[in-house]
C-alpha cells in the first residue's frame, strides 16, 4: 500500500501586505512617541493650565493607565466586531481627541481628553498587532512583519523627546498632541485599502463583569506599582496591589466558567505562549528598570537637558532595532530559544558594563552599555512576541496580542517599581551615612531630584557637598540595579534556552 503525504502551502504576503505593514507602523510609532513627548511639555503646560500637583500627575499618568487597563478588552473587542474595523473606529476617536487635547482650556479638560486618548490607543496597538497575524501566514515572513513593528516601536520612543523638543522650541504645548492627527489621517485613508478585516464568527457576546473585573484588576496593580516606586512599600500602595491581585483572581475564576469568555485561559496551558508571556514581562523589566536610572544619570548626574539626554538615548533604540531586526534571520538556523537567550545574555553584558560608570565620568560607558542592552533585549521582545502571536490560533489573534502588550505594560510597570525600590533603596542609605553636616532636609534623602533642587538653596560650600555624595549614592543604586538586572537576565536566558528549546527554527505554528 502506498503511503501519501498532502502538504497544505501557506500563502506567503506579498506587496498590498507589505505596504499594509507600513500603514500599521505608523501608529506603533505614535503610541511610542506619545508615551514620552508630553514630559517635555510639563514646563510649559503647568504655566498655561496651572494644574494642582496631583491634576498634573494624573495628566501625565491617566493615558497609561487606561491603555493598560482596557488592552485585553480591545484585543478581545477586535477578534468578535473586526480588527479592521475596531482599528479604523480607535483612529478616529484619537485623533479627535488629540485635537481636544491639543485645545484644551484648563487641567480638568486636558485630564479627560488625555483618558479619551487612553482609550482609543488601547484600540490601537492589539488591532495593529493581530492583523499582523492576519496578513503574514507564512511564519517566516511573521516573524519579519513583528520585527518591524517593534522597531517602529523602539524608533517612536527615541523619537518623541527629539520631536516634542522640536516642537516646544517654536510652537505652544498644545502642538506635541497634535503629531497623531496626520498619522490617524493616513490610517484611516490607506486602512481600508490595504488592510483585510477579520473577526472571529463564533465568538459570543462581551460579558461586561469581565471587562470590570479585568481593568480593577490591571488598573489597581498597576497604580500601585507606581506608588511602590515613588514613594517606597507602604500599606497605600500594597492596599492597591492587593486589590488587583483580588480582582484578578476572582476574573481567572470567572473566565473559567463563561461559554464565551473575555480571556481564552487555555492559551496558557500552550507552554510556548506562557513561557513567552513571562519572558517579555521580566525582560521588559529589566529594560524599564535600568532605563529609570540611565536617564536619571544623564539629566540629575551629568547635568544634560532632557532633548540632550534623549539625544544621548539614541543609542539604546538603535540597539534594540538592530537586535530585533537581526532577530528573524538568527531564528531561521537557530531555535528561536536559544537565539533569545543568546541575546539576554549579551543584555547582561551590557548591564555590568554599568558597574564602570562612576558619578563623575561615565557618559561614554553608560551610552555604550545602553546601546548593548537594547541589542541583547532586542530578540527577546521581537521573537517573545512573535511566539505569543504565532501560538494562538487565529480567532484567538486579537487576544494573543493584548496579552503580549498587557505583558509589556505590566513589565514596565514592575521594573520601576521592584528596580526602582532597590535602587531609591541603596540611595537613601547611602546619603543618610554621607549626608553633610548641618545639612537635614528630607527631599534630599528621598531622591536625587530633591537633592539637586536643595543644593541649589544652599549656600557656601554646602550645596557642592552634598551634589557630591548625593550623586555618589545615586551610582551607587544605579550599580546595585545593574547588579539585579545582570542576574535576571542570565535567569531568563536558562529559562528561554530551557523552556523553548522544542521551538523548531522557522516553526511558526507552536
């Protein structure tokens, strides 16, 4: 008897996909660049608007936090309405409120148009993402198409303290909200064209109880990280962790009861898709963690303006595109496992290269180790999220990719807080034995900013000495962090070599 093998070609992507992968750079890049271009702009809003202290925080933080939070129930939105479609409908709501934004008369107006464009960018980066899926069958040319998007990603975020520093030097702050107009423009004229749309036709209806459940629960944690980092462990902001932690539990259990559920849990037990989650989420730590005190070094230790420090960032994003862009080639000869780990393990090169920096010489060291640990990192946050896209079946795209950006969120969130403690940790003990005489002030012992401001109410030779140690204990913390990071990293090289080592080079399907 004759034994037959039936081999089902994957249609491979051509031109109209390529060109729609262009389109869908463009709000990848935005979104980056939206995350760091309103910082420039605090000076001058603050003079105009005149917020409270806690309205400004709540300016700069409400869009983060409702990305963060509404990112599973976009992802999942897109796969039961059209990801197409939902994409489309999330570009015209944030251009519209770019403009509200870019308009706005007083703090409580710029508050809600910044959590309408909060809103309207969790619509974004899932949509983006899980047509991706849609177009690239093929999982080589997947692999390729994620790259480029994270790349779009890195060049946003070097991007927008350049371009908002740009535009702040000619222009009023209202401008920097308005570079997202033209790029929704063009999305929403090119989207139909090159776009296919695509939705899952049997998924149910969206339970509501989930939607809550699962924003309480990022939301709180989320809220509480930030308080952690700013203000050390405390009941408040334990209080908020624990919240989210409850919620979500009780939105785990819930998921495993619904016909139709918000969050398909059996993703997980796809030991790709899982290992892949927590490897972005602890790689995304270790970057938002050292990248807390690089910038910190540049502007508070060295003395750079924040466009100068963006400049000296470069490096980093050019790291990170290299790495990823490199990424897909590497994956095509090497298990994807061992081409990530490779890549975290140079990341721990990089981070004990910040063992050299010194408070009063470093700039070269630190740019250079920056530059390296955006090359070693690289890999990981293409192929990790490539592998998160490419195991989950199609229908389940849109939510596959709101977990893989839901990963990123929460891991930028820990590493400012858990790196963010351990440094702000060292600096304080360190000050408090160094700290000048008759020099007593708290703001001082609390961070390296308060430090900076009290010196600078000084007078004599007061005001130097304590620059001196208060830069001093900062390198210190900043070592103390690279020392944590170099041990995560070659953790998760064990853990990637380790847990995907069954990935296949070239294997899309896992």
């Amino acid at each position: 008897m004759e034994s037959f093998m039936t081999t089902i070609a994957v249609p491979r992507a051509g031109r109209k996909e390529w060109i729609g992968l262009a389109v869908l750079a463009l709000p990848t890049l935005l979104i980056a660049m939206d995350m760091t271009v309103l910082h420039l702009a605090v000076p001058s809003l603050s003079a105009d608007l005149q917020p409270s202290t806690a309205q400004l925080l709540w300016i700069l933080d409400i869009y983060g936090f409702l990305v963060a939070g509404l990112l599973i129930t976009m992802g999942t939105l897109g796969d039961r309405i059209g990801r197409r479609k939902l994409l489309l409908v999330g570009a015209a709501a944030f251009g519209v409120a770019s403009v509200l934004a870019a308009l706005s008369t007083s703090a409580e107006m710029l508050i809600v148009t910044r959590a309408l464009l909060g809103i309207a960018g969790a619509t974004l980066m899932p949509s983006t993402l899980s047509l991706i899926r849609t177009m690239f069958h093929d999982a080589s040319q997947r692999t390729v198409a994620i790259s480029v998007w994270m790349a779009a990603f890195a060049v946003g975020g070097a991007l927008g303290p350049l371009v908002g520093g740009f535009l702040l030097d000619y222009f009023w702050w209202g401008s920097a909200f308005l570079i997202g107009v033209p790029v929704m423009a063009i999305l929403l004229v090119l989207g139909p064209l090159l776009l296919p749309e695509h939705r899952d036709r049997d998924a149910g209806r969206l339970d509501l109880a989930s939607v809550a459940l699962s924003l309480v629960a990022v939301l709180s944690a989320v809220y509480g990280l930030k308080l952690v980092a700013e203000s050390g462990f405390g009941w408040p902001p334990l209080a908020f962790v624990a919240t989210g932690l409850v919620a979500g539990l009780v939105f785990i259990r819930r998921q495993g009861r619904l016909a139709d559920p918000l969050l398909d849990l059996t993703l997980f037990r796809v030991r790709t898709f899982s290992a892949s989650a927590v490897l972005l989420t602890v790689g995304i730590l270790v970057m938002a963690g050292s990248q807390l005190f690089t910038l910190q070094y540049l502007q508070l230790v060295n003395g750079l303006s924040p466009l100068q420090a963006g400049l000296w960032s470069l490096p980093n994003a050019a790291g990170l595109m290299a790495g990823a862009m490199t990424a897909p080639a590497l994956a095509t000869r090497l298990r994807p496992g061992f081409v990530i780990a490779g890549g975290l393990l140079i990341a721990a090169v990089g981070l004990g290269m910040l063992l050299l920096v010194s408070a009063t010489a470093g700039v070269g060291v630190l740019v250079t180790a920056s530059a390296v640990m955006g090359l070693g990192l690289g890999p990981m946050a293409a192929l990790g999220t490539d592998l998160i896209v490419g195991a989950a079946p199609p229908a389940r795209a849109g939510a596959a990719s709101a977990i893989s950006e839901t990963s990123t969120e929460l891991g930028a969130g820990l590493g400012i807080a858990v790196l963010g403690s351990i440094g702000f940790g060292v600096y304080r003990s360190r000050i408090t034995d160094t700290m000048p005489i008759g020099v007593h002030e708290e703001a001082a012992r609390e961070s390296l900013g308060g430090a900076v401001a009290v010196a600078g109410e000084l007078s004599g030779n007061a005001g130097a000495q304590l620059l001196t140690v208060a830069r001093a204990a900062f390198v210190q913390g900043l070592h103390a962090t690279a020392i944590v990071g170099v041990v995560v990293a070659v953790g998760l090289a064990v853990l990637a070599a380790t847990l995907l080592r069954d990935v296949r080079p070239g294997s899309g399907e896992h």
